[in-house]
C-alpha cells in the first residue's frame, strides 16, 4: 500500500475508537473501552511505522506526496480538498505523536481506572489525538485550521475534565478563549495566503511563495506573523503563555500528552511546515526566535519558586517548547523536531512519575508537603529520575543530544544569533536548577506521612477528596478520583508505559550523535531543502564542543540543585529572604495574568457592560418597544371605524361607492 | 319616453332607497328600502332591455326578483328570531359586531 | 299618452319610495312600498315587459309584501326613537343620497351611448310574453334558472332554521315548490297553516 494510504488508517482508527468508545460508554466495561482507546492508537502507530517504511522504500527527492479524498468546496477560484500531505515532516510528527500517545493511552488504563468519568476520558483521549493527527497530516491549510480548531476543543475538553470542579472549567475556558486568539491569528494568515497565492495546498503555495514575495515585503511578513499568534498561542509562548499551567487541573496523562508531547508542539510544526514562507520573512521569523528565547527564560525562573509539582513541569514545558520554537526559527529545522521527539519522552515520563507522586499524596500537589519518596516508591523515583537527566541535558541523554544541536546551530550562524546560544545556556543551567530542585525536594529524606504509610503497609494514603485552591469540596459522581488512587508500583500498564519511555529518555539521543549517525536530519532533509538556512551546518568539531559546554553546564546545574536541597537545605530559605522581591515577583509568575486581566478582561467586560445598559437597554430595546407602540397606537386609531352601527358602515359603502364613481366620471370626461 | 327617462328615474330611486338606509332604525324599514334599490335595479335592466331590443334584460328582472325574495325571507327570519329573544329590534342597539 | 302615464306612474314609484323612508310607523311604510311596486308595475307595461310586469304584482306585491305584512304585524310597528347616536349621520346621508343621484344622472345623461335618446327598436306583438320569456329560461338561461331554484330552497331551509322554535326545527316532510310558503308556515305556527294560498308564484 503506498504510504498515503496508511495514512488515511492512521486517521481512521483513533477516529473510529473514539466513536465507537463514545457510543458504548454504557454498554462497554470499563476494561474494555480502555483497551479499545489504547488499541486503537497502537493500530495508528503501526500504520505510521508502515508509512514509514513505505516512504523510505522511495528516493529521498520522491517523499512527498499529496492526496485526497474529496473536494470541499470547488467555487469562485476555491479549490479546497480534504487532502493530506505526505513527507519525512508529517510521517515523524505521526510516529512521535502516535507513539507517545500509545504509551499515554496505556499509563491511563492503570491511572484513571476509579474515575467515574473513564469512558468518556478515553473517548476524547483518541479524538485528541485523531485532531493532532490530523493537523500534522493535514494537505491544505483550511484542514490544518480544522484541526487547530478541534485539538483546541479537544483540549478543552479535556483539560475541564472534572467539570464540576470550579478552577478546572474556569482553566478549560481560558485555555480556550487563548486558543481562539490563536485561531483568528491563523485563519487570518490562512485568508492572506489564498489572496496573495491563489491557493491553500501546501506544495503550491510553498512553491509559488518565492515567486510571488519579496523577501521581507510587508505581506508575506504579516503572514509569519499572524502564523506566529496562531503558533504562540497553541505552543504557549509569550504572551498567550498563561493557559498552561492552568491547563494543569486536568488529569495528569492529560498534562503528559496535551501539554507536554503533542498539543503544544503544533506550533513548532506550524513553523517548521511553513518555513518557506519564514524564509521570505526573515524579520517575522527573528520575532519568532527573539520570543522563543523569553519565553524560555522567563519560564525557566519562575520555575524555580513553584511548588506545585504539575505547574513546575509545565512551566519547565514552556521553557523547553522556546528552544524548539527558537530552533525552527533560526534555522537549526531537525534539531528543532529532533529536540521535540525527545521532549516529547522524557516530559511525558516526568509527567507520569508525577501522576504517580501526586496519587500517593492523594491528589495533593504541594512539594512542600512532599520527602522520601525515593524509598517509598522505587520504580517511580528511578523513572523520574531518568526524565530528569534527559530534561537537565545530562551527557548521554536525550535531551543532551537535542538541546545542543540547537545551540551549536545558533553558534555556527553567527553574528546576532550568538546571543541565543549564551542565552540559550544560561536556560540550560536554569533548567538543571528547577528539575533537581524537584527531584531532591520529592524523592530523597525522611520520608512525609504518606510515603511513610506506602513503605509501612503498601497502601495509598487516603483523603477526604477537596480542592486546595478553593477549598471546596471534589465531586466524586463524574469523575475526580475518589477513594482509590493508582500508583505505578501497583499498575503494571503505569510500569510498561514508564518502562518505555525511561528507556527512550536516556538512549533515543543515540540516533542523532553529530558526525557519527544523524537519522533525524538525513532523514528531514528533504523537506527543508528549499530553505537556504540548512546550508549552515556546524562543524562536528563545533558540535562535539557545544556538546562539552551543555555537559558541564548540566553537571554544573545539577551539583547547584544538590548544594541547596540536599547538602545545605536551609539555604533556600535564607535566599529568599534576602532576595525577597524578587522572589514575589516570581512567584507571581511576573504578573502576567494581572496584566492582562488589566489591559484585555476589564476593558471586554467594561465595553459588555456599557453595551448592555446604553445600547442594549436604550437603542435596541427602545426600537423595539417604540415599533410595538406605534402599531399598537395605529391599531388603536383604526379601531375607531369598527364601531359596530351598521348604518354607518352602510354610510362609508356608499361613500365609497359615490367617490369610485365620481373618479371614473373625472377620469373619462 | 326614450330611455333616459326610465334610467335616470331608476337612478332617483335608487338614490332614495340607499339614503333610507343610512336614516332609519328599524330593521324593517331598511329591508323596506333595500327592496326599493332592488326594484331600481330592475326598472334599470328592465329599460335596457327595450333599449337593446332583445328580452335577455327581462329574463335578468327576474332572477333578480327571485334573489330580492329570497333574501326577504331570510331578512324577515332574522328579525323574527331577534324578536324572539326579546332584543330591541334597531340596528344601532345590535352592535356586538365591532372592534 | 304614454307620457302622462310615464310621469303618473314616475310620481307614484317615488312617492311610494319617499313614503317608506319618511313614514315613521313601518305599517305605513309597508303600504307605501305596494304602491311603489304598482307603480313600477305600470313602468314595465310601458317597457313592453309583459311578464315582468305581471310577475311584479304577483310575486312580489302580493307573495313578499304580503310577508312584509305578517311579520310587522308579528313584530309590532314600534316607531322609531328620534335621536341618532351616530354623529354626522343624519346630515351626510341626504347629502350623500344627493351625490349619488347626481353623480349616476351625469353619467346617464352624460353617456356617449346614443342608443339611449332612442325608444329602441320595434319589436313585435310577442316581445315580453311569458312564451318568450319562458323560451329564454328554458333554453338559453336553464343554469340561471335552476341555480335560482336552489337557491330559493336555500333561502327556505335557512328561514326555517333562523325563525323556529328552540328544540323544533320545524320542517316538514320536503317540497319542491312553495317555500315561501313553508317559511311562512313555520313564522306564523301559532296559527294553523293556512291551505295553499295563491303563493305558489315563486316556483317560476
């Protein structure tokens, strides 16, 4: 079969598994479903490792490939298809995104197994990843918006999980209503395109996109740039950044798969698809870059103060999402993907020992509450430990590997772009902190009461279910995990899918070693031919030095972690004591949401309000009501005649007959 | 007498029974005038067709005195059903009918 | 001669026509509609309308206002208040009698059909003669004939059902003809039906 055909199943089965779990959430034990849901992936996967093979089977310059299924609109030079695209870029962003999800899939079958709500976790779990599927399959960009719009929803969906739970559907809206943001950012750019070129399909319009632009010329810069909200948006970068770590009231497979593996990394897709459009706009793509480096420091220190374990990871999320949009905007195209397929493992690992964690503490997220689970909890603390070696770029690990090449690339540019590999390391200290400081606070010491219970009787702390944030107490009947908590000691699909993942965390770098083999690049290639930035290629050399540099710097991180936590603990107090501003500041998270609750809520909420009182109450309502009057009045003057004597209707019959007479005596005289 | 007279005697009549309707209450009297205008009528079918020549206008005379009788009948049961009821037998005081 | 009668017979009609909208007791305004209709009787003998004539006098002075008859004696002639409650209306409808009058005699006078200053054609001895007239409804003129029969019928069963008497409808075994004659029945049924009375006239 050829490779477009596998790709139709690939779409096909999450989609049929959602459907088909949706429809039986009644009927079908809980078991079942889950085994459905995960199932159905795997078939995706499958079919993505068969495109896979397919495609290789062709010469490098022969893999791409356009088809579709039918015709959307074809109208007034419209010419929209429900068609997708075949190349190295969509078949990697397929396997990384089916096989993350495979393994996401199976961690829920142990973790979300009490949850009152299972079946339709699963059911929107695959249609998730259908939508993600579809957007990176996606042939024309009126299907990517389509699938923009759904995985958003998805996510939504997902994130308010537990919908009676007040902060998770006030995080599920306001992870929407940014989306959106982003979504009119997107259809704008869409709308742009089909004006300049003509056209949606993807090989067309990066093919007459150099023939049409000039470099930088404004048009094709307002394009990058509305590309660049869209992507920004979904990829929380600043500053549409602050619905991530809200997004974290979902369940915590979703924070691993949404928005730490998939959702997130659309926007570096988007970049990497369209960087033949980057390419003419150099300007909008250094923005790209510029706001790529923020984001990535600005998250990595705030998440140096967090204490909620799922927040500092989904800032750390952030953070490491700016090296990806940084590395696909300077040029460095595979190592920016590259560094999203490791991210990808070792962020989703780190995610499920948190999950894991955090059940133990029945559902409390503090790391202040948190020691000693190192002895309470094996396999979870050597899985965690093993995603944070690969996130802190510890020699040998994935994220050693992928975060360097991008740093090394932005080296061998030169000129301006040396900023960003100096910055690029300071993020890289930054991000060794934060991840030790979590892993030293939670796993080793004496271990907190409900490591304690685990280590004396192997049971899991039990509490009574409540919010933390609001206090309220957590409604049990539609999900919200009630009394039973699911660790990964005693959930073997928790075990295989963090098994496997450990695994992928510390040795998939192996297969993009500078100068020894480079699979993801000489396998990318293709793609990016056309961008004149892939001519700059760092010397191995180059490589292999930058690669020294993050290796310190990472050992360097992490020795800083284990001074302040483990061997003088009481110095994290006394720093934020002196340095106590600065400390509130970001705690705060730089007062993100507090400026835009000013600059963009109030001034919605004051024009609403004005829009209610003056023009809804005066204008609108005053038409209506002063229309009724009039009939109403007008009514009231004709009904005068209706006096009910019949003489005096007699009287206006023959009035009416002498005036129709005396007209047609004028008229003919 | 041509046939101008006769039309526009008919005419004169009609003109008096149509303002014996706008004039009177009883009920009676303007089935009494309504009768007149009919009459007008015919006189006026009745002229045309001596004018024209052939009877077609007085074959039409009658089918109009058939009409006139019938909707006397119906008329008279009305206002003998009216009675019946005890109601004041003028039109102005029978006035339900109305918006 | 012809003029003398056509002015008599002109001066009856509208005298008869004026006495039914002035004379405040309906009795007399019933009289004065029976000399209106002799009148006119005599008008369409001088029309050479024979049969109209004769079906004038006895259908309708002698069947409808016979009716007239019974009925306000049945009723009672109540004369009438004398105030109006609707305003304007005694003022406007002379005046609007008088448009009328003038507006129609423009028209008529006014009219280029020359036709009309003639006495018409001559006609021969059989013109307006129930042969004649009874050709023309038999043959050319059935539909109109028929239909006027139901609708007569009509007219009864309508009569009958508006006048009777609550709980009986009143109506007897079916005729064709008479039924006038079966209205005037069932109006006047304390008094015993009187035998066919010379009211037959409506079934032409």
């Amino acid at each position: 079969m050829s490779a477009t055909a596998w790709a139709w199943l690939v779409l096909l089965f999450p989609l049929l598994g959602s459907i088909v779990i949706a429809l039986g959430f009644k009927t079908l034990p809980t078991k079942v479903a889950g085994a459905i849901g995960t199932a159905a992936i795997g078939l995706a996967f499958i079919c993505g490792v068969a495109a896979l093979i397919s495609l290789l089977g062709e010469s490098p310059d022969a893999r791409h490939h356009a088809s579709s299924l039918w015709d959307y609109a074809s109208v007034a030079g419209l010419d929209i298809k429900l068609g997708i695209f075949v190349d190295p870029l969509s078949v990697f962003m397929v396997l990384v995104v089916t096989g993350v999800s495979t393994l996401i899939h199976l961690y829920s079958f142990g973790y979300m197994q009490s949850d009152e709500g299972y079946h339709r976790f699963f059911s929107y779990l695959n249609f998730f990843v259908f939508s993600m599927l579809l957007l990176v399959l996606a042939g024309n960009f009126v299907l990517l918006i389509v699938g923009w719009a759904f995985v958003g929803f998805a996510s939504y969906a997902l994130i308010s999980f537990w919908y009676r739970r007040g902060t998770a559907t006030k995080a599920g809206m306001k992870a929407f209503v940014i989306n959106v943001v982003g979504d009119i950012g997107l259809v704008l750019a869409a709308f742009l395109i089909f004006r300049e070129l003509g056209t949606f399909e993807y090989s067309q319009v990066f093919a007459r996109a150099p023939q049409v632009f000039h470099t930088n010329e404004w048009t094709v810069t307002a394009i990058c740039l509305l590309l660049l909200v869209g992507a920004f948006a979904k990829s929380a970068q600043l500053p549409f950044h602050t619905w991530l770590p809200d997004a974290m009231e979902g369940p915590t497979p979703v924070s691993s798969l949404i928005h730490a593996a998939t959702m997130v990394t659309a926007g570096v897709y988007l970049i990497a698809r369209t960087h033949a459009l980057f390419v003419l706009a150099p300007t909008a793509a250094d923005i790209a870059a510029f706001v790529g480096l923020a984001t990535l420091l600005v998250a990595g220190t705030i998440a140096l103060v967090m204490t909620d374990l799922k927040r500092a990871i989904a800032y750390s999320t952030m953070s490491q999402i700016g090296y990806m949009i940084m590395g696909v905007s300077i040029g460095a195209y595979s190592a920016g993907m590259f560094h999203l397929m490791t991210h990808a493992f070792f962020k989703a690992l780190l995610f499920m020992a948190a999950g894991s964690i955090i059940a133990a503490m029945a559902n409390n997220q503090n790391i202040d509450e948190m020691k000693g689970f190192g002895k309470a909890m094996r396999f979870t603390s050597i899985a965690m430990l093993c995603g944070g070696l690969a996130l802190a770029a510890f020699p040998g690990t994935s994220g050693f590997f992928s975060k360097d090449e991008i740093l090394a690339y932005a080296t061998a540019r030169g000129g301006m772009y040396e900023i960003f590999t100096v910055l690029g390391y300071f993020g890289a200290l930054l991000t060794a902190i934060y991840t030790f400081r979590l892993i030293f606070r939670v796993l080793p010491g004496k271990p907190c009461p409900e490591a304690q219970e685990l280590i004396d009787n192997g049971h899991v702390h039990h509490a009574h279910p409540f919010n933390p944030a609001t206090g309220e107490e957590e409604d049990t009947e539609v999900g919200f995990p009630g009394a039973d908590h699911h660790i990964a000691e005693q959930s073997w699909p928790m075990r295989a899918a963090m098994g496997v993942l450990a695994f992928l965390a510390l040795f998939a770098g192996l297969i993009q070693v500078p100068g020894v083999d480079e699979v993801v690049t000489k396998f990318l290639d293709p793609v990016f031919a056309d961008s004149p930035l892939t001519q700059i290629v760092p010397s191995v050399g180059a490589s292999w030095a930058g690669l020294a540099i993050g290796a310190t710097i990472s050992i360097v991180g992490i020795g800083i972690a284990y001074w302040l936590y483990v061997a003088r603990p009481e110095t994290p107090a006394m720093l934020i004591q002196r340095l106590r501003p600065l400390h509130t500041f970001l705690v705060n998270k730089w007062y993100f949401d507090e400026a835009i609750d000013f600059l963009i809520v109030r001034p919605a909420l004051a024009i609403g309000r004005f829009a209610n009182r003056t023009f809804e109450r005066v204008v609108v309502d005053g038409l209506v009501s002063s229309t009724e009057d009039i009939v109403g009045g007008s009514g009231r003057v004709v009904r005068v005649v209706q006096s009910g004597f019949v003489r005096s209707y007699a009287l206006l019959l023959v009035v009416g007959f002498a005036g129709l007479a005396l007209y047609f005596l004028l008229s003919s005289s | 007498m041509n046939t101008e007279w006769y039309v526009v005697l008919s005419s004169l009549l009609f003109a008096v029974g149509a303002m014996g309707i706008l004039v009177r209450r009883s009920p009676i009297v303007i089935l009494l005038c309504l009768e007149i205008m009919l009459n007008a009528g015919n006189l006026a079918l009745v002229a045309f067709s001596r004018m024209v020549g052939n009877q077609q206008g007085q074959v039409f005379a009658i089918v109009v005195m058939v009409v006139a009788a019938c909707e006397v009948v119906v008329g008279l049961g009305l206002i003998v059903a009216i009675f019946r009821r005890k109601l004041p037998l003028d039109v102005d005081e029978l006035r339900e009918l109305r918006g | 001669m012809e003029a003398v009668l056509f002015f008599a017979a002109a001066l009856g009609a509208l005298g008869g026509a004026i006495g039914v909208v002035a004379l405040r007791n309906p009795f007399y305004g019933v009289l004065a509609l029976i000399v209106h209709l002799f009148s006119l009787a005599v008008l369409f003998l001088l029309l050479t309308a024979a049969f109209v004539a004769a079906a004038q006098v006895v259908v309708y002075a002698g069947a409808v206002m016979v009716l007239y008859v019974f009925v306000t004696a049945y009723v009672g002639g109540e004369t009438e208040p004398v105030g109006d409650p609707i305003p304007g209306q005694k003022f406007l409808a002379p005046l609007l009698g008088a448009a009328l009058f003038i507006e129609l005699s423009i028209a008529v006078l006014g009219s280029s059909l020359l036709a009309l200053t003639t006495h018409g054609p001559k006609v021969g001895p059989g013109f307006g003669n129930p042969e004649a007239i009874g050709k023309l409804l038999l043959e050319r003129f059935l539909l109109a004939f028929e239909a006027s029969s139901i609708l007569l019928l009509m007219a009864a069963v309508g009569a009958v059902v508006l006048a009777g008497r609550q709980g009986t409808p009143g109506v007897s075994e079916g005729a064709v003809g008479g039924s006038s004659e079966r209205a005037f029945g069932a109006v006047c049924s304390e008094h015993p039906p009187t035998a066919p009375s010379p009211v037959g006239g409506a079934s032409a």
